[in-house]
C-alpha cells in the first residue's frame, strides 16, 4: 500500500494519538475510582464510584479502545511502518487487540458491581476480591498500555521476513530503505 500524503499522515497520526491517550487517561481514572470504593468508609463515595465505574467503562474507554484500534490499524497502513513489516508494530497491534477483548471481559464484573452498589452501600468486605481484582486489572492495563506507547517512541529493530522481502524489492535507494 502507498503511503498516506502528509498531510493525511498526520492527521491520523494526530487521531490515533489522541485516542490513544484518552484511554490511558480513562483507565488511570478508573483506577483512581476503583480505589475510592474499596478505601473508601463512606457508602455514597462507595457506591458512587461503582455506578461511576460503569458508565466511564462503557462511554469513554471501551469507545476509545476500539478507535485507539481502529486508528492504529489505519495509521499503520498509510506510513512506511506498515502493519506486519515491523515486528514491533505486530506486538503493538496484539496487546491493543488483547487490551480491548480483555476490557470487553473485564466489563461484566465492572457491571455486577455497579449494580450491586446501586441496589445497596457494598459493606467492608462485600465483594472485596472483585473490588481487588479490578484495582489489579487497572493497573495491569496501564503497564500494557504505557508499554505500547513506549514502542510508538522507541520503535526497536527487527523487520519481518515479509518486512525484509518489500524492502529488498524497493531497492537500496528508497526513502524506506532508511527504516
């Protein structure tokens, strides 16, 4: 595929960065509420971060997951990098992949707990391993997801043999011959 033309280039990479953050953005605030309602000793802060929880799951970081993908994808297609050129761009399409089925996932014991906090204040210990596992889940997402940023920047080497095969056939004097 030929690549974008500038502008268009940045246009999406401008996209795919802003969405891209935007999730990183959602999921430190869903951790920061995952933490209000399992330290929390007030029942309204309690239930108000489960139900909170819920809606910025569905609303903001699965919506910017699935763009965070789709841009991705498109950005890749339309510059030098490609999308299975590089073996860092296939690790980075894998973990987002991995990140928005396992957020898909993750969703349901988000819901159950939001509801539970909904019809009553959760006590002390009342789902407390689910609390826990998604302050652990959150967590776990912004490693994933400062790791794929960390990619983006760093790019490390190492093409594909299909990578290898286009770049030969370009020749020694194509502007992607330096990547």
């Amino acid at each position: 595929m030929k690549p974008f033309p500038p502008r268009l280039r940045k246009a999406a990479l401008t996209a795919h960065i802003t969405v891209s953050l935007g999730w990183l953005g959602a999921v430190a605030a869903f951790l920061a509420l995952a933490l209000a309602g399992l330290t929390s000793t007030a029942p309204q802060t309690v239930r108000g971060a489960y139900v909170a929880m819920e809606l910025v799951g569905w609303s903001v970081i699965v919506p910017l997951s699935i763009a965070s993908l789709l841009t991705g994808v498109a950005q890749s297609l339309g510059t030098v990098w490609g999308l299975v050129r590089h073996y860092w761009v296939i690790v980075k399409l894998l973990l987002t992949v991995l990140a928005t089925v396992l957020l898909l996932v993750h969703m349901q014991p988000v819901g159950h707990l939001a509801d539970a906090a909904a019809q009553a204040a959760l006590a002390g210990g009342e789902l407390e391993g689910m609390r826990v596992q998604l302050i652990a889940d959150a967590a776990a997402a912004l490693v994933v997801l400062v790791t794929v940023a960390g990619l983006s920047v760093f790019k490390p080497r190492g093409m594909t043999r299909y990578g290898r095969r286009r770049l030969r056939e370009q020749g020694p004097n194509s502007p992607r011959a330096a990547y």
